[in-house]
C-alpha cells in the first residue's frame, strides 16, 4: 500500500513515520529533496500546482492525502477522479476559503463571530457599521499562522487595510474577547466509524501555536465539540483527520476555523494518546479499524519556532519527547516540538515550565 | 548526525523510526536494497563481512551501531578505531560465542545452567559424565533463534550430535527444567545514565519468541536482574541497550545469554513505555539523557511468524498496535508483531487472547 502526500512537511513526515508500521510506503511531492518527509521517504520533485507532477505521483500510488492546503481544488477534483484522493476534496476547498468556511458553520449551525463578506472599500464601511469596532479583516485565501489579516481599531484603519489586501477577496469578522482557545480533533474512516480525541486548549502567539495542553477537561464542552465536528463529518462523508479550533467564550463554544487534516494542536497525541493523530490519519484513509484516542495522562506541547533548543536540558525533563523535522532554521519558522507526557497535571505542568524556560 | 546500522533488518528500521525525531538520519549496510531498514533510510550495498562497504559506511557517518550480531569482531575492531562504534565491540563479541558468554557469567558472579567447553567425542563424552543426561550440545557460534543446537537424552544421542556438528566449538549445558523464561532489557548511555525496564516474560516455541507479556512484576527479581545487568554494564564500559535472558528456576534467576543490542522481547516498549528501548539505545550511544523506561499499564508483544494475520481484525482490538517490517514471507520469518496496551493486566491479557486466535 503505497500512500502518495502533497507536500513533505513535518504532518507528511510524521504521517509517514505513524505509517510504516502499518505496511504503508510513502511518496511525497514537494519542491525541496530535502524536505522533513523526503528525508523519510520517497520524492517527486514539484510544485503543489504542478498538475504534470501531481499526476505523476497520482500514477505511482494507490492513495493520496496531503499535507499542506493550498493546493488548487481543481487540480485535485482531477486527481480524485481518478485515484482515492482522502479527506473528500470538497472539505479541503472549504477549508481554503474562510467564505466557505463561514457559510458551512453557518449550514451546520456551528456558533462563529459575526462577519460580513466584504469586496470594496463601500462594503467594509458598511460590514465595520453592522460589526463594530474592533474588528478583524482578514483575506479569504491563503491565510495561516496568523498571516493575511490586521485588526481594524478605528474608522481610519479601515482605508490602509482596504489598500493592503485590495484586490483579493475578503471577510471582516467580529474582534472576540475569550477566555481561551481550545481545538477539537477527530477522525472518520471510509468505513464509517468516528473517534474523538480530548479537546486541546491552545496558546497563540502573533497568530502561531507556541503550546498547547491536553485534555482541557469539561465534559459538556467536549460533548459539543465532537456534536460540532460530526456535523462536519456527515456532511462531507468524510474521512480522514479534521480538526475545528474555538474559541472558548462566555463557556461556550465558538468556532474559528477548520483544518481537514492532522492538527498541531494534536502533536501531544503521538506520546499521550493511546493511538496517535497521524496514526489514525492513515487509518481512515485505509478503510482500517480506527485506533483508541484515549489519553494516557497528560500532556503538553510546546513548538520550536525559529531554532531548537539544544536537545540534552530538553531531554532531561521526565516525560519530554523530542520530534526535529529535519528543517534549516528560519525565523519563526515551526522547526521541532517536544511533548511533555506526565500522570498528573500538576507534573505535567512542572515539565512545561522547565521547557518554556529553555524555549525562552 | 548520521548513524550508520549494520543490518537494515526490523531492528533497525525500528531504530531510524524512533531515531528521526531526536534529529537523527540513517544509512544501513545490508544485501538487499529493500530491507525493512532500507525502507525507511539510505542503503549501502553489501555483506557483513564486507570490509570495504563497512568501510564505506563507517566513513560515510558520525556514529555507528549494529542490529545483526554475526559481524566478524576483528573487521568491527578496525572500525572503532576511526570511528565511534556502540556498543562497544568486547560485549559483541562476547555475544557471539557461547563460551566467552558463560566465563563472562562465571566472571560477573551471574548464575547459569552448569555447562563445559566441548572439543572431541572424548571430551562431550567426559562433560555428559559430569553434567548427566537430558543435556543440551550447542555450537558455540552462529546459533539463535533455536538454531545449532540439540538436546541429548540417551547416550546413543551423543556421536550423532558430535558428527552433526562436528569440526566446530561446542559447549554442553545442562538441560534445566524452568518455570518461566524472562528477560531484562536496561540501558547505559556514554555519559555512564543507566536505566531499566520491567522484567518482561516470553512464551518461545521451538527455540523462537511467540510471545512476551509485561510486566513480570515480581520486585526482588526485578532487583536482581538489574543487578546483573549493571556487572555486564561495568564490565565493557558499556553504552546502548543491553538484554540478557534468564529462566526463573525455584524463583530465582539462571542466566541464558545475553545481547547487546535491542531486543526482541522489548517491542512492547514501543507504546508500553514511556520511552522506547530503540529511542534510549539512540539516546544512549549519541550521549544524550536517557528517558523514562516506566511502564504505561500493561503490555503483551505477539511476534508474526511466517505470515502476516489480516490487518483488520487485529487493528479492532482495544489498544492493539501492529508493526509491519516489509519483509516477503519465509516459513517462520519473523515478518511483524502486534503490541496490546491496557490499563489492567486482566484486560491486556484478554486482547492477548483474542490476538493469539488470529494468529493461529
């Protein structure tokens, strides 16, 4: 079973070492030999839109997934023509375009912020009128990590941010205050059966990760969450990882986006859950058994953005486990993570302090 | 860091796969190109007596270690002298002889079976007189897994056993009735960080591991064990992990062999530690803090001989993790193993049960 992935990132990569155990080989296309999954398996050189590369590793797999985004749906509605193409295209086309991905909240009747569309300067004074200040205009595509978006504080950021972005299509969304944010992750596999992972609370950093912990215990919270990202599922019958981040607010459950894919937010799993996201990824994709998304504990993950740590203090702490993607440092570039695994919270949290302290 | 692996067998793949996260890469020397290491590394064509590409693979990385013992010590002595070669070649070599093995035992004070050193029909003779009958003759090399060695009952079984074997070292053991079969696996790294895992207990047949259940929770033997291993460890100045396998005779430990590497009755570390014995032997020969052997509830380890048993069923057991090595199938080749995690042991033993149906 030779699984294809666009894009040979850390998800592809860990995707690939969850994988071979099963008796999966793995194929990647990316622009770079040396990519963290070309290091681990094997590589078609090419860019995510180069529709003669994708075919070629289309051709040279039985199943395809990916590991990045931002490849051109219609490229892949052509791929999935022919071969098992995994999540379902249509969940990732949502997922690029956060229009479609406000409108399915809406559908499924997943709580969002207010937003408006907005495709002029006239029709952002009109959505700032109806939103309020402040409020938050962020691009509808090729947006991540905090980029292709600005807070709009005052009526005369509104012109500079109109002038930034022009051109491209974009959303005005409601600025929320909340008291924290939390991301849900499941899997669903082509044969029908749901497995949900404890709900994650995560920490931001200028729109980045820089740690997450696990589980965020509040049983009715849960209970919505997986209510939440079942609609998802059912909608796009769907297989796969997918992943909804909220927003904790007021004790409810407020949604910001959708990954359709193997979440940062869920790299604790791979030492803190009985079987790991990545695992479970190809999993469902294989038409498998799902495995047992039970905790084991408690964990924390903290990211390396822009240099690791020097690896021997990290590896000192009870319960730290090291993952290096294999990549050249780059500012604020996601470089390794370390999950910290403990039976108790309160040790769990002791390691993530002597961790951060040496992340600085 | 690149670290070069002497054999690219499910050992090995096992390492690169724990290895790769801490920020290594590996380059395996092994005869066939798609060896289950291969599969998931570089490759570097070649027998293990080769000593041109053991050469071309010592200079071709920082750090070397093996996953197959039958390497000629003399072409391993060459190589630690250019380059860092762990475990250190005195305990390989050791490993690799029954006779050195049992002084090293009588050495360290370690309890064996009584046995003598056998070089004639005279002298097989002369040790059944002072060992007594049942009895085992084995090759004092190039034996595992059941091979070169046979029981003698009667003494009409003594000339047939010596012309079987003959023109090689033999050693003769007395043949010792035993409750059970245990192993301890521990750790040392460079730095002189020792530690262990729980005593596990396998279940072999025909002289080859089925199954290994853990933990063997019975804390003086635990103690002993460890004990015993720590001798060895400060025999050789050891770094890497480190196996020796006794049986429990009247409750106490009898010394089997030992090896000095990885083990087979330690796959159940994969998920049922908190770090595995293939991260700690990366950890331990790169210098590296160890990480914490505990145990995670319980665990049993089912060895896939011969052929693989369907994915599904096995995957639709609670806490079930399968490891398929990417080997073609050979009548009693070890192809894969399946380890069941739980919280009890009652319930560990129940999907051991439910495992061994499948596989028959």
């Amino acid at each position: 079973m030779k699984i294809g992935i666009i894009g040979a990132g850390q998800l592809g990569r860990m995707l690939a070492l969850a994988g071979y155990p099963l008796g999966s080989r793995f194929r990647f296309l990316d622009r770079s030999s040396d990519a963290p999954g070309a290091q681990v398996g094997e590589i078609v050189l090419g860019r995510f839109d180069d529709a003669e590369q994708l075919a070629a590793l289309a051709n040279s797999v039985d199943l395809m997934t990916f590991d990045v985004e931002n490849v051109p749906a219609d490229l892949l509605y052509d791929i999935a023509d022919k071969i098992n193409f995994l999540p379902p295209v249509p969940a990732l086309e949502t997922a690029q375009d956060r229009l479609r991905e406000k409108r399915l909240f809406a559908e499924l009747e997943i709580p969002t912020p207010r937003w408006q569309p907005v495709d002029s300067l006239d029709a952002l004074h009109a959505a700032v009128d109806d939103i309020d200040l402040p409020a938050i205009v962020k691009t509808c595509r090729l947006g991540y990590d905090g980029r292709g978006q600005t807070v709009l504080r005052k009526l005369e950021d509104l012109q500079p941010a109109w002038e930034r972005f022009a051109g491209v299509p974009l959303i005005l969304e409601q600025f929320v205050r909340y008291e924290r944010e939390v991301s849900i992750i499941g899997v669903r596999s082509t044969e029908g059966e749901t497995a949900y992972y404890a709900l994650t609370e995560n920490v931001h950093e200028h729109g980045i990760l820089r740690h997450s912990l696990a589980p965020y215990d509040v049983p009715n919270l849960q209970r919505l969450a997986e209510k939440y990202l079942q609609r998802v599922f059912d909608r796009y019958d769907y297989a796969g990882v997918l992943t909804i981040e909220f927003f904790v607010i007021d004790g409810k459950l407020v949604a910001n986006e959708i990954a359709p894919r193997v979440h940062n937010s869920g790299h604790w799993t791979i030492e803190g859950a009985v079987t790991s996201q990545f695992e479970n990824h190809i999993r469902a994709i294989r038409g498998l058994p799902l495995g047992d998304t039970s905790g084991l504990g408690h964990a924390a993950m903290v990211n390396f953005l822009g240099q690791l740590p020097v690896l021997e203090p990290v590896l000192a702490i009870r319960g730290a486990h090291y993952h290096d993607y294999g990549k050249s440092p780059r500012p604020m570039r996601k470089l390794g993570h370390c999950t910290i695994t403990a039976e108790t919270a309160a040790a769990r949290d002791e390691g993530l302090l002597s961790l951060l302290a040496l992340v600085g």
